[in-house]
C-alpha cells in the first residue's frame, strides 16, 4: 500500500479517536465540576485537578502528537513505519477514550472536584488492557496491509586496502550531553519525592526513576569497535550492556547522515525481526550502516562512521581471498582513532 494511503489511515484514526475521546468530556460538560479532578494517589484519593479545556486539550494533543510524529518522510519507507504509526496511535486513542471516559465517570454529579470518586486498580487495569488490545490489534492489521520490508540494495563504501594477512582494528563513541541533564533532573526528582511522598508512593517513584534513569543513561553514550570478528556495542558510560553484531552476517557497510526523527526518535528504535529495521541513535549526524543477511539494516550514530564503513567493508570484501601461508607473519594495521 502507497504512502499517500498510509497517511490516510494515520491522520483518518487519529481524527476518530480524538473524537471519540472528547466526547465523554462534551456530552458530560454541565454535569462536571470546574475544575474537575484530573490526579490521583496511590491510594485513589483525587490530588489535582485541571481545567476541563485543558483536560480537553491534553486528550487531543496525546493522539495527535504521535501520528504528526510518526509520518513518514522522503527518505524513510512506509513500510517501516506503517505498523509501529497505527499501532502507537491506536494505543494512544484507546487509552485517551478510556482515561476520558473513566474521569468523566469519577467526577461525574460532583460540585467540587476533592468530591470525585476514588480510583480503584480495576479501573487502572481495565484501561491499560484495553489501550494494549487496540495498539496491538492495529500494529497486526497493519502489517499486513504494509508487509515489512524486504532485502534492500547494497550501499557499500569503498573499502580500506587491506590486504589478506593484516589486522586491524577500529574504536568510536556517540554522546549526547542533553541526556546527562535529564539524567541530573530525574535523580533530583527522585530525591524530591522521597521527602515529598509516603513511605509506599515514595518507594514506588523512586523505583520508577531508577528503571528511567538506566533506560536514559544506556542511550546517552555509545562505544563502538570494530574488529575482523564482529562490531560490537557498549551501551552507556559504563558499557553495562552490550550488544554483538558477527561481521559473517554483513553483507555490506556504509556511513550516512542520520536524522533521528525519520527513525523513530532517540534510543533503540525499530526492530530487526519483525521490521527488518533497527537503529541505535544518541544524536543527530554521522553514522554507520550495516545491511545484514536476509535483508536486515541496523543503524548506529557513532563518530568516524566512514572509516568504519571502510574497514568493515575490507573485512567483507576479502572473505573470498585465499589465506595466508603459515609461514607468512601477519602484520598489525590498526585504523583506530
């Protein structure tokens, strides 16, 4: 299916269920108390309250944001994106009805909104259930009006001449200094709430944060080497996680510009599985193309992403060239930086 279809569908669902989660707000304006309780505690006591125009646009906004977000651009194939777009803004949608729908019910025949009902966990459950159901049923219809993408051209780049006896070996980061502040603001928060909370709420943001905090501090810095055995990645400062690509599934290598947002955002985006699309970005600019076996391409913003390229694509390219002798003393040619 076309991309002028696909952007149908996208803005056409995200329209539907803007709609649909608005009017439980329009159909029960007189009846709601102004302002009405938009916040609850751990324990489902209401906390805050929001304007209901505001209310009104906060719903709108968080389904219209991901399909102006998920579009797709010259550069970046529907297929790519069809199924996680409809999927992302479906989920939204569902969880905007739901969200809509079960405050309406609370505040519903309130004067005041300390009044409102409380929340119970079968109320959190029945909307999350519901908002997983709809993205999950979207992303399946979606992948097979927009099947994933096949095997792709080559973009290799010409290869460092490396002769077939000769080692070598390449290293490159990626960093992104804007993490590191949201890093700073999430352990302030964190510390904020484990004076500003309860015992139990306390605990259960501050576990929160730290799972945030991991999740943003994997992405804020990359390591990248490259040897004749495999590229391999080390996530974060500290290299905690990491992850090995084999040079026996690279069919071919090649440096780009990358703009984070025709793949997704930031972070771990796509996958190459279902997609046949990954990438692994920390910032905007240079960096490495790998088209793997079956048709797969993983992405990585890292430095120095041509010579990479280069030395990968000398490794691929001499797989076919007979080995040196055994008497023959291998020589170390090292293209690090």
């Amino acid at each position: 299916m076309s991309s002028a279809r696909y952007i149908r569908w996208l803005y056409g669902s995200s329209a539907a269920w803007c709609i649909a989660g608005a009017l439980p707000l329009l159909l029960s304006w007189q009846a709601l108390p102004e302002p009405m309780a938009s916040h609850w505690g751990i324990r489902g006591e209401p906390n805050g309250s929001l304007p209901k125009l505001a209310l009104l646009g906060i719903h709108v906004g968080c389904v219209l944001l991901p399909a102006l977000l998920l579009r797709p651009s010259a550069s970046r194939d529907v297929r790519a994106v069809a199924a996680i777009g409809l999927g992302t803004v479906s989920f939204a949608g569902a969880l905007t009805l739901a969200l809509s729908a079960s405050g309406v019910w609370l505040n519903r025949g309130h004067a005041r909104w300390q009044e409102a009902g409380s929340l119970n966990a079968t109320l959190v459950l029945a909307t999350l259930l519901l908002a997983g159901l709809s993205g999950a049923g979207a992303f399946a219809l979606a992948r097979r009006a927009w099947p994933p993408l096949g095997p792709v051209p080559s973009g290799a780049t010409e290869p460092l001449p490396l002769s077939r006896d000769e080692r070598a070996f390449w290293s490159g980061s990626a960093r992104n200094r804007w993490q590191l502040l949201l890093l700073a603001y999430l352990a302030a928060q964190a510390g904020a709430f484990m004076f500003m909370l309860g015992r139990t709420a306390a605990l259960a943001a501050v576990l929160t944060h730290v799972l945030a905090v991991v999740a943003v501090e994997a992405f804020s810095a990359l390591a990248v080497s490259v040897d004749e055995r495999a590229l391999t990645i080390r996530y974060g400062h500290l290299g905690l996680f990491r992850q090995r690509v084999p040079l026996e599934r690279v069919a071919a290598a090649s440096a780009f510009e990358l703009v984070p947002m025709e793949h997704g955002g930031w972070g771990y985006r796509g996958n190459l599985r279902w997609l046949n699309r990954a990438a692994v970005v920390v910032r905007r600019g240079a960096a490495l193309r790998l088209d793997l076996a079956g048709g797969k391409r993983l992405s990585i913003t890292v430095d120095d992403a041509d010579t990479a390229a280069r030395l990968i694509s000398a490794f691929v390219g001499r797989r076919g060239q007979p080995a040196a002798s055994s008497g023959t003393r291998p020589n170390d040619a090292s293209a690090a930086r």
